[in-house]
C-alpha cells in the first residue's frame, strides 16, 4: 500500500474504534446516579461551595503563575473545608464517596490547589496522598467536561502530574502541562484507570529491582536482575529468534523495537543471512514506565548497560519516524496499555511496509482481577481458535474489538493459542500468538 492511502486507512481506523469499540472502563459502564453533562463542570450556585469565585480565583493564579506560596496555601485554607463537605473516605475499604451536590470539577480543583499546598509545607505527603486519592475519584465524574469548561486545569494536564507524582512523591510539585490527550470522554476513563494503577506497578517493580533479599524474596529473580546489570544479557522474546521475522538481505541497519520493554533493556543480537554473513540488528527499548525505572535505577545506584526511552505505545509516532523499524515487539505488555488497539495501530504507523509486529501474551490477563487490578483493564483472546483463520480479540466486559477484522486493510493477522512458554504455569494455561505483517 501507499503511505498515504495506509495513513488514512489508520486514521479512519482510530475514529471507527473511537465511535464503535472503545466503551467505559471495565465493570464501571458509568457513574451510577450520574447522568453526564456539562452541570458537573458549570457548578452554579445549587452546588454546595462557591465553586465559581475559586474558579475565578484559581485561573487567575494559574495565568500568572503564581499557584504557590503564600497564594495556593490562602486558596487551600479558604476551600479546604468545602472538600470535606462534600467528599468522604472510608478508610477501611478506601472507598471515596462524593455528595449528590458536589461540584466535581470544583472538588478536583480545590483538592489540587491543597495538594500543592501540602506539597510546599513540612510533613506534608501524607496529605498531598490524600489529596490525589480525591482528584483521581472526583476527576472521573467530571472528565468528560473539565477540558471544555472554564477551569484552569486539564485532564491531561493532570494525569501527567500525577505520573510526576508517582515516580517521586517526596520531590512532586505542581506544574502546568499541556493537554495532549483525546477528547474522547471514553478513552480519557480508560487513561485515567490506567493512571491510578500506576503506584501499584511501580512498587511491583521497585521490588523487583531490588538485590535484598527481604524486598525482591524469590533468588531466580535476584539472578536475573545481576545478569542483566553485569552482562546486559535478558530473556526477552519467547520466539526460538527474530531473524526470521526479517529481510536480512538489504543494506541498511536492521531495527527491531522492543515496546513495553519494562526496566530490563535487552542489547543489540546478531543474525546471519544467506552468505552466513552476519548482521548486527539494533534494538531499541521504550516503555511508558521508563522514567519512573529510571528514577529506581538511581535509588539503587545502578549503572545499567542498557535503559529503555519513556515513549508509551499510544504514542511511538511521537517518539520515532514513519517505518522506522523491521519489527516491532511486545511481550505482557500491550495487554498493560490503556488503548491497545491504539498501541497496534502505533506500531505498524513505525513499521516497514513488509515487516511484522509481534505479539505474545498471557491469555486473558484482564480476567483474574476482574479487570481493575493495577494496569489490567483487557484481555486478549482468540475467536473461533478451531478454525483455519482464528480472530485475535481485544475485550473487556463493556468492549470486544475484533483486530484481525479491523486491520484487514492494511496488514496481515496470523494468531494462535500456544501452550505458556513458563515451565511452571499449569498445563491449560495458553498465550496469545500474534503475528501482523504490514502491507
């Protein structure tokens, strides 16, 4: 296919998935009692709180720059009691409960505005935590309007602070971002579900990089990690190679993208081509984590030999040129993005014309936690497994996109059920074989 004809195969493709597969976050189809609209964001005088005056109040700090100091703690002091009017925690169970009259996008300013005001005060993190837990809660009831409403603040711009936040909560400050983000009010949910799973994969792998045996218990992973750190060698693909995946005969460098890498950044390999030549083939590593891996690496005083780039898969064509690599890879990862389908049409957006992208996952990773389990919001899963051409399927319990059907256009799906490549799983558990050759 032509470049041109292929792009706008896959813009037309984003926009039909936009409108037809992406549904809510798993299990949570809307806020139960909330009907949306812009009244979330409006807040007139019927909501409890003046939220129009700290509207007026906080866009003029933000336009000025000054949401610090002695303006952002005479902010907090003024609306600090309007949150726990209308905003509960039972700590127990951590569950947030936000009053009928609440005013959603007031709620999540006021709480921002507090949270940068603990931020600058001594002993404050645990109420800058606190604060969080209420603007991921409130910010999900007023999503789908914050973005074209008066406030100061962006969903974008906010969900980027809070990865600031999660990568180093001590050091968090406030700062302006730009939207850079989907109006779409359903992949936002998905974006903001994926951002409150971020702790919790974090810590998992803070644990994991850690050479104590009290924190990282399990010897075979202390292991891995000192071979890594010591030789840069990492298992990293469950195919017996990827040369086969690619056209060892042209004369260029030979790229594959490892996508979703996680920390352990696996070096450059060989292959041999017909003449049993060999060929060095780059590969380069990115991660939507990255940063946060970066900044363990140093809590640790690691010296890595390899480190993967910060580029989510919703947003390669960002980080790399068109066609820039012959094969694009992810293991147990896509299945972590908030948008995976996205994340495909990303990949092949940075793939050759002819060359493949590879995935291999768990089957049905979603299903275990119910899909609200850390960054577990989909499964993946093949149709029809006993025919000649098996689907391979995204879903969840509000959404099921059917890959093989909505790429027919622009590339080939080959997909299987393989048994799992770990040699400890049980013996009905399966993986997802996906192979997507780019026309």
């Amino acid at each position: 296919s032509s470049l041109p004809a292929l792009l706008s195969e896959m813009r037309r493709l984003g926009v039909a998935c936009l409108a037809s597969c992406v549904g809510s976050p798993a299990q949570e189809v809307d806020i139960p009692g909330l009907t949306r609209s812009t009244v979330q964001c409006d807040c007139d005088e019927s909501h409890h709180g003046h939220w129009r005056e700290l509207r007026r109040r906080a866009s003029d700090a933000v336009h000025a720059r000054s949401l610090h100091g002695d303006t952002v703690h005479q902010l907090c002091s003024e609306w600090f009691p309007a949150i726990f009017q209308v905003v509960s925690m039972d700590y127990e169970t951590g569950t947030i409960i936000a009053s009928p009259d609440a005013c959603p996008a007031g709620v999540t300013t006021a709480c921002i505005i507090c949270a940068e005001s603990a931020a600058e005060s001594e002993d404050g993190l645990e109420r800058v935590e606190t604060m969080w837990s209420f603007i991921l809660h409130t910010l999900d009831l007023c999503v789908h309007c914050l973005d074209d409403s008066e406030w100061p603040f962006t969903v974008g711009g906010i969900l980027e602070s809070y990865a600031d936040f999660a990568a180093d909560p001590a050091q968090w400050r406030w700062r302006n971002h730009g939207t850079g983000l989907s109006r779409d009010t359903a992949r936002l949910r998905f974006q903001l579900y994926w951002t409150k799973g971020l702790n919790s994969e974090v810590s998992f792998w803070r644990e994991r990089l850690s050479l104590d045996p009290a924190v990282n218990e399990e010897a075979q992973n202390r292991q891995i990690l000192l071979d890594w750190l010591s030789t840069g060698s990492v298992s990293w693909y469950h195919d017996d190679t990827l040369c086969k995946y690619m056209d060892l005969s042209v004369h260029r460098q030979l790229r594959v993208l490892n996508s979703g890498s996680g920390p352990f950044s696996p070096a450059g390999f060989v292959c041999q081509d017909a003449l049993a030549t060999p060929r060095r083939v780059s590969v380069v590593s990115t991660d939507g984590l990255a940063r946060h891996y970066h900044k363990v690496y140093d809590e640790y005083g690691y010296e890595p030999p390899v480190t993967p780039l910060q580029c989510p898969v919703e947003h390669l064509q960002s980080c790399f040129p068109p066609s820039h690599f012959d094969v694009a890879h992810m293991r147990n990862s896509l299945d972590h993005a908030y948008s995976p389908f996205d994340g495909i049409l990303q990949l092949l957006a940075v793939t050759r014309s002819g060359g493949y992208v590879i995935l291999r996952h768990a089957r049905n990773e979603g299903v275990p936690g119910g899909f609200v389990f850390g960054l577990h919001q989909w499964s993946f899963d093949i149709h029809d497994y006993t025919s000649s051409e098996p689907h391979f399927l995204i879903w969840n319990p509000t959404t099921s996109i059917d890959v093989t059907a909505e790429l027919r256009n622009i590339a080939e799906v080959r997909t299987e059920l393989k048994r799992h490549p770990s040699p400890d799983a049980p013996e009905d558990e399966r993986y997802v074989w996906v192979d997507i050759r780019k026309l």
